[in-house]
C-alpha cells in the first residue's frame, strides 16, 4: 500500500478533506494537511518533502495551478479532482494528469495513487472518468 509515504490532501471542503485523510491513513500513508488553500498547501511542500498529493483544482482563494506546478515538475504523482474544468495552463501543460470529477470515491484516488506510485514508468495517469 502506502507505505507511509508522505501525501498532501489540498481540499477546502472539510467533509471531503477527511474523507480523504482517513482513505490514505487507511491505505498505510501518512498525511500532510489537509491545506483550505494554495499558499498553506505552498508552505506545507515546502516544509515538508510530500511523494504524491490529491489536489482540489479549486480552493477557497484561488486554483490550485502554482501547487501542481510545483509537485509535477519535481517528478511527484498528483490526482486533481474538480467540479469545475481544469485551468487551460495545467490541462496544456501536463495532459495526461489524472483528474476525477467530484463526487469522488476517496478509496478509489487513494488506489490510484498507489498504482501511480508503485508504475515504472512515471507519475502522471490517463485522464479518468468520475469515480
């Protein structure tokens, strides 16, 4: 499973943003935040060195686009879910990112997530349907 590998949770929702602490924590991971926001989610993969992360394309005070930037260009397998389209930058720029639309299925992304970690070649998944 996880193996306790380090993951961010980015999700302003607290229903969901549990729901997603505890599928990873289940899965044998270990959380960083949940971050409500960009520049907490900013500050947490700067103190911290995350393996993976689950991404709200949209928080409380702006997208999530300089977050995923970041995680993607050190190499780190990161899942958007979104209720909204992806923001043009992010979709042009990394078009094999693994998105869900939400509702999501928590256990599902986490599954997901351990597939992405565990593939040979690379961090980035086809795009999926809603789970």
């Amino acid at each position: 499973m996880l193996n306790n590998a380090l993951v961010l949770v980015a999700e302003d929702e607290p229903f969901i943003a549990l729901d997603l602490a505890l599928a990873i924590e289940d899965a044998g991971g270990e959380v960083i935040g949940p971050a409500a926001s960009v520049e907490e989610a900013l500050a947490l993969i700067e103190a911290r060195t995350v393996v993976a992360a689950i991404l709200d394309v949209n928080l409380g005070d702006r997208n999530i686009l300089p977050v995923a930037e970041i995680l993607l260009s050190r190499g780190i397998p990161v899942i958007l879910q979104t209720g909204m389209e992806l923001p043009l930058g992010l979709a042009s720029r990394f078009p094999n990112l693994a998105v869900h639309i939400k509702p999501c299925i928590a256990a599902k992304l986490v599954s997901q997530l351990v597939t992405m970690l565990t593939r040979p070649s690379g961090p980035l998944a086809s795009p999926s349907s809603p789970g």
